[in-house]
C-alpha cells in the first residue's frame, strides 16, 4: 500500500486558484504539505489558501504571472523567505484559446507560448536553484494529450504542450545528478473551466465522450492524485517522464 507523506515539505503550485492546479495544492496539503498558492488574482488565490490553513496546513497567496521573469523571482524569494525553501514545483498556470492557422495572430500566439512554455521555464530555472542547493526537489510540469495528438484550431497550444513534454525531459537529464526529479502530466478532458463549454454543449460532449473509452469527462482530484504520486518519494525512481491521465483517449 502506497502511503504519501509531505510533512514538512513545502510546495509552490502555479495557477492554483481554480481547476486541476487548485485541486493539487489542496490534495498537496491534504498530505501534509505546506503550500503556496498562485495565480494572477490575488483574491481568488487567498481563497485556496484560506481553505488550505484551515486544513492545518501553512500557506499563503502570492499573485505573480509566470510568463513575467521578474514576478516570478519575486515569487520565488517570497517562498524562500517564509519557508526557507522549496521543495515541490507545479508548473500548472496555462491558458487556452482557438485559433486556426489562417486566423491566428502574432500577438495570440506570442502570449500563449509565453504563459504556457515560458512560464514552465522561468519557474523550474528559479526553483531549480534552491532545490540543487538542498539536493533534493520534484518538479511536476502539467502538459496535455495536445501535446501528443492533434487539435483542430489549436496550433499554438499543442505547440507549447509538445515542447513543454520536451523541455520536461531535457530538464529531467540535467537535474538528475542535483537529487532533483522532473516528469510531466498530461492531462485529457478534465471537468474545468477550459472545458465548460463542451460540457454545456450535448453535441460536442458527446462528441469528445466517443474518443474516451471510460466515457466520461476526467475530474480534476484524479489529476491530482497522479501529481502526488510523482512527487512523492515513491516515485524516486522516475524522471523525464510524461504520464498520460485521459481515460483512454490517446490508446485510438
């Protein structure tokens, strides 16, 4: 029987105000983790960390975008100040948006790229030199079956994902030698806000359920839960590693 411990162990999870990053810094204190919560809304952020000191768990708020170099180092020094350290990373802030290749603009494409895949870089690099320093530390970065297959209207998103499954293993290889574990997430169709319009939509819910052999909709706790797993000491010996949760999807 697996059974994960965080005591005493402190983690910075991206974009946790909401949706699967929110149900990961809750699951992350669940296990005894303390934790830093994230977003560009310091108030929705505030909530998640209220909920998480109700827990017993210590926390706060810090609103930072991660694709700003500077925010994200005043991010990292907050924690380092209050903590002393950092021993887990989330990478989980992203954005989404459509966009065909004819239609999409320079300006679309440069800020998704620059949250999603920038972002996952400015964080790990900063985090990475703490956790070197302690020889010890578990980056988790959440990509997406996007980044394995493709999407109609979402040239820049299966982009960025694909290379953040790249840049998981280019960083696992580097990392390895400083105690510090890399692997990635990625996630299917996950009840969020980013899929809401398909869940409000019979006909395009019925549409992705087909291609999902479990045929339902994957909640974000399951995410979650595979996040914990590989940022435990249980999963000490992995690194570099992109694991699928899709309900099936990416077996077709």
């Amino acid at each position: 029987m697996i059974f994960m411990n965080f005591s005493g162990k402190v983690a910075l999870v991206t974009g946790s105000s909401r949706g699967i990053g929110r149900a990961i810094a809750l699951k992350l204190a669940e296990l005894g983790a303390d934790v830093i919560v994230n977003s560009t809304k310091l108030e929705s952020a505030k909530t998640v960390s209220k909920e998480i000191e109700s827990m017993g768990r210590d926390s706060f708020a810090v609103q930072a975008d991660v694709s700003n170099g500077r925010q994200v180092r005043d991010m990292l020094d907050s924690a380092i100040k209050k903590f002393d350290k950092v021993d887990i990373l989330v990478n989980n802030a992203g954005i989404v948006n459509q966009g065909s290749l004819l239609n999409l603009e320079e300006k679309q494409w440069d800020k998704l790229i620059s949250v999603d895949l920038k972002g996952v870089f400015l964080c790990s690099k900063g985090a990475a030199k703490y956790m070197a320093e302690q020889k010890y530390g578990k980056i988790v970065n959440i990509a997406s079956v996007a980044g394995l297959m493709s999407f109609q209207g979402l040239a820049h998103y299966c982009s960025a994902k694909a290379a953040v499954i790249s840049f998981t293993k280019e960083i696992a290889l580097e990392l390895a030698p400083l105690g510090i574990n890399v692997n990635a997430i990625a996630p299917g169709a996950i009840e969020t806000d980013m899929t809401k319009d398909i869940k409000n939509n019979p006909d395009a819910l019925n549409a992705v359920l087909s291609r999902i052999p479990m045929g339902r909709l994957g909640k974000p706790e399951e995410i979650a839960s595979a996040a914990a797993f590989l940022v435990s000491d249980e999963a000490s010996y992995i690194t570099g590693a992109t694991l699928v949760v899709d309900g099936g999807w990416t077996t077709g």
